[in-house]
C-alpha cells in the first residue's frame, strides 16, 4: 500500500481539527444555554418569593394592627375599672373609625366571663342598657362567656348575647387567652351576623381585675372580660390584598379545614401548572395556618423568557453551518478553511459576548448587596427621629409622669415605642452586618481564642465555668475577624435562648486538623424541634415564643454566610430538651477553602 501524499495528510488534519471545533463549539452552545437558563430562572424565582414574601408580611402586618385595636380597647376598658357600659363603648368604637381604618374587621366587641353565680347582677347591668338583652344559646359549663357589647350594632345585631362559651372553637381560644393573657385567634367558626356562613374566626385579648397577671392562677381568678374582634376571612382577605395587584394567589388552611380559596377554576388569571408554587406555615396567635401559595397567569406572562432558546437555536445554527463547511471541503478545500475561519471569528466574538454578560451580572450583583446596604443605612434616619421625638415627648411629660394622677398607660406606650424602636435598629444592625458577609476580602489577620473567650463571658456575663474552651488550637490564623463575628453570634444565641442564663452551660471546641480547623459550640438549653433545623439559617427566621427574648433572625444567617464563604458549611444538632451542637469548619489558610 503506497503512503499518503502530502496533500491527503494535511488534508486528514484539517478535518479532525474542524471535528473538534465542531464538538467545542457545541458544548460552548449548550453550556451557554444552560447557563443563561439558570440565571432566568433564578431571577424568575426571586419575582416569586419577593411576591410571596409581600403576601405573608403584608398578613402579618394588618393582624399586628387589628391587635394594637383589641389592646386599645383593653386600656379603654381598664381605663374605667374594668366596666365599661353600653354607650361609653359606643364612644369609643367611633374614635377607632374601624371601617375606615381596620378594612376587613366586622367589628370590635367586649365579651364578659362570667360564674352561674355572676349572672344576675351581670343581667341587671344589660337589661338597664336594652331591655331585650338575653344570653343564648343554652350549655352545660360553668361558666358564662356572653357578648355585651358589639360595634357598629347594626351589621352584628345577631351577636349581641352569644355565649362563645357554648362552642368547642370558641371557648378553647377564649380560655388560652384568658391563661396566657396574649391575644388568641379560633379556629375556623361560621358567625351568626354572616349570612353567606362562610369561614371565619374571632381574634381575643384579655383583661384583668388590677390589671394584668403574672401567673396563670392568678389570671383565672381575676378573669373580667375579652375585647373581641369578629372576621369573615374572605372579607379580611379582601381588606388585605387586592387580587387584581397580586401575580400570586394563595389558600389557606387551618388544620384540615379550608378557610381561604383563590384557585378558583373559573379565576380568569388561574395557570392550571402555576410556574412556582409553596406551602408556608403562619404561626398566629395560637393557630397555625397553611398557605398554598402559587404563581397565576400574570405572572407567566411577565416573566417568560426566549433568551435561552434563543442561544440556543443560534448555536445549533452556527453548528449547521460548521458542518455544512465540512461537506464542501471535499469539494473546495480553500474556500472551507477560509469559511472555517469566518465562523472561527464568529465563535469568539460568542465568547467574548459570554464574557461580557459574565462581568455585567457580577456587577448586577455588587450593585444589589450595595443596594441592600444603603437602604438598610438609610432606614436608620428615621428611627432615630422615632426615638428622638419619644425622648423629646417623655421630658415634656416628665412632671405629669411622676404625679399619682398619671396615666401609666402613657408610660407604658413610650416605653413600648422606644423598645420598638430599639428592634427596629437591631434589625438593621442585623442587615447591615449580613450584607458586609462577603463584602470583605478574608484576611491574614489571627485569632487568640482564650483571649476571645475571656472577652465574651465579660460581655455577656457569663461565669468562667459557663462559657469554656476546649481542643488543641489556641489561635486561629486565618481570617480571625470574621471567624469571631461567627462565634459571637452561636454563643450570644445560646446564651439568648437560654431559659436560665444562670444555669446555662456552653462549650467552645476548637481541633486543628491538616488544613482546617474543626469547630464546635454546644450548649445545655431547650434545644431545637429537627423539624426547623434548616429554618434557622433563613434570614429573619426565628422560632421565638411568645415572651421570649426579641432577635432579628439574622445572627444563624450571617454565620451560615460566612462559613460558606470560606468553602464549608455549618450543621446543628439538636432536640427538643437536649440542648443544641453547631459544628463547621473553618480553612487554617487561604487557598484551604475546600470541602
């Protein structure tokens, strides 16, 4: 067989190496398309949970309003000894202007608590104010829990006199706020004044004899009454969100029973398979509801993307071509290389515009954490006007304050703006702090742990047997700035959450390994329910009662942020009444980042 010629074997050259361009340039395509894929979706993903997160807060928010109204009426009432009569509650039912200000509330009512021996008097009291006033219905407990007072009357006529203590929903909500003295919602209920006998709820707040209690005991013995407020959950939908400005829709559970439904069918704007969608659990006042949340038609419309399948049909044509110059180099060997070099030409300008969308989204990026943290600076502004104009407030009424003809409910509600205020600061500390994770270049600088021990039982006041250090690193090397904003925030949580902070016990374990330093902090409190363990981590997520320290949610964000900056990832171990353990790890220099 005679060897190939010159002309052939350069000739099978140029052949293998379009080939490979061919393969390159095919994989470039699909990589690109999924690339551009991913990032749509994952902004089309943010419009969803910015959208969700708009539903929940703005949920969250109107019920916070209706029960600053039920506290008010509780000051109102307390105000005049506990008893408060027909039209005194009449004057101050308008002063809340509830339609105007509360969209959504049918009303706002007192419900007295009553022994079988409190009736007759109580009777006397009702028949002097309406001489047709009667409890109903009739029931076997023992006690009575009749509504006295409902306003506007007119639209809740047919619950003048109701004994909420008749219903199982009714009275154990009723009995769970008497004992715990917080507001409570019931589970779903029809109200009588609703004629389409659609689901709805009351929402509790109690009053005391003297005052407020400190002990259940107490609480049930010196039990007066309840300001109330009664809902049909869709007209307090209605009052919350306007379907018609919404791209999410959403249900709602309360237990198995469903209360809310806006994934009608018939709903012009319904998707039959919704882009997104989620199910969110709202612990409120005692219930928790379910929210099955979903993207409509709107929102597909607004958020559907060609780019990638555009990418991607430009690359498969770009290919065709390639492929095309293939066959006609068997025919014109010249005119393929120089065609070759044409779409050479054209794939590195592809790339180069690749390149460019990657350093345009890094920017979008800078520009959205710079974004964040600016707003959040700017937030500060007005609270520290808030506090200001409280302080100023509380001089001027410093002389009327010490007098013993003080209201102490004026007292109690500076005081409460200026704690509110204090949150609100710590919230933005929180977000100011999470938005400098990453921000920052990790450094060089170390960390002497015992010294920085030493300093946090200082600074939280915390005993030396308290807060102890153990394993074989004293000092870590790389990066220690960050790595004790991390600490700080697992021991101040434990200390936090702590039922007892006299009693609490926390161990700080630091081991060297070869490239990394294993970290663990443990603790002896409550501990924490596995099934929140991944909730934790969530910014402004929290798991605390009612009662509780306030926090921000941001402290087990920032630290599973910086963790996952330097290459690892944290875990927590815990049970309910086993305290809890965080483990990660963290690199001993850099360039040992790597899980």
């Amino acid at each position: 067989m005679e060897p190939l010629s010159q002309k052939e074997t350069a000739h099978g050259k140029i052949s293998m190496m379009h080939v490979i361009v061919v393969a390159l340039s095919v994989m470039m395509t699909v990589g690109a398309w999924l690339f551009s894929e991913r990032q749509i979706e994952t902004r089309i993903k943010a419009r969803f949970e910015i959208g969700r997160d708009r539903a929940l807060d703005l949920i969250v928010d109107r019920m916070g309003q209706y029960e600053d109204a039920l506290w008010a009426g509780v000051s109102a009432v307390e105000s005049h000894d506990g008893d408060m009569s027909l039209n005194e509650w009449k004057i101050f039912a308008d002063t809340l202007r509830i339609e105007e200000k509360y969209p959504g509330i049918n009303g706002i009512g007192i419900i007295h608590y009553l022994r079988p021996q409190d009736v007759p008097k109580y009777m006397e009291q009702r028949l002097a104010e309406r001489d047709t006033y009667r409890i109903f219905p009739a029931h076997e407990e023992d006690i009575l829990m009749p509504i006295s007072f409902i306003e506007p009357e007119a639209v809740n006529a047919a619950a003048v006199g109701l004994d909420v203590a008749h219903e199982r929903n009714r009275r154990t909500a009723a009995l769970a706020s008497r004992d715990t003295g917080e507001s409570q919602i019931t589970g779903p209920i029809v109200l009588v004044q609703d004629e389409g006998s659609t689901p709805g709820f009351l929402f509790y707040a109690p009053y005391y004899k003297g005052g407020p209690r400190d002990t259940v005991g107490e609480r049930r013995e010196n039990m007066q009454g309840i300001v109330y407020a009664p809902f049909v959950v869709r007209k307090l939908m209605e009052g919350l969100l306007a379907k018609e400005l919404r791209e999410v829709r959403f249900s709602i559970r309360d237990g198995d029973q469903l209360i809310y439904d806006e994934h009608a069918i018939d709903d012009g704007l319904n998707d039959p398979n919704p882009m997104f969608t989620e199910t969110v659990e709202l612990n409120l006042y005692g219930r928790i509801w379910t929210l099955d949340m979903r993207s409509n038609l709107a929102f597909r419309a607004n958020n559907s993307f060609s780019q990638p399948t555009v990418i991607l049909i430009g690359g498969l044509l770009i290919e065709a071509l390639i492929i095309a110059v293939l066959v006609m180099m068997s025919r014109a060997n010249r005119q393929a290389i120089a065609y070759a070099d044409q779409v050479t030409a054209a794939l590195r300008a592809e790339r180069n515009k690749l390149a460019e969308t990657n350093v345009q989204l890094a920017k979008t990026n800078d520009e959205l954490e710079q974004f964040a943290y600016i707003t959040s600076h700017d937030l500060k502004t007005p609270v520290r006007g808030i506090a200001s104009l409280t302080e100023m407030v509380k001089e001027d009424l410093e002389d009327y304050l010490a007098s013993p003809d003080a209201n102490p409910d004026v007292q109690e509600n500076l005081d409460h703006i200026l704690e509110r205020v204090g949150r609100m600061n710590a919230l933005i500390g929180g977000i100011l702090e999470f938005s400098r994770v990453g921000r920052r270049a990790p450094g060089e600088t170390a960390l002497d742990l015992r010294h920085t021990i030493e300093e946090l039982r200082a600074d939280l006041n915390l005993r030396e047997d308290q807060l102890r250090l153990s394993g074989t690193a004293d000092t870590v090397e790389f990066d220690g700035q960050m790595f004790r904003s991390v600490l700080d925030n697992l021991v101040s949580n434990a200390v936090r959450y702590h039922p007892e902070v006299s009693k609490a016990e926390i161990d700080v374990s630091v081991e060297t390994l070869d490239d990394r330093y294993r970290v663990s902090v443990s603790d002896n409190g409550e501990g924490i329910d596995p099934r929140f363990h991944s909730k934790i981590f969530g910014v402004f997520q929290t798991l605390r009662q009612a009662g509780a320290p306030e926090s921000t949610g941001v402290g087990l964000a920032i630290v599973k942020k910086a963790v996952e900056q330097h290459g690892f990832s944290v875990t927590v171990d815990s049970s309910l009444g086993n305290g809890s353990v965080f483990r990660f790890d963290w690199p001993r220099k850099a360039g040992n980042n790597s899980q």
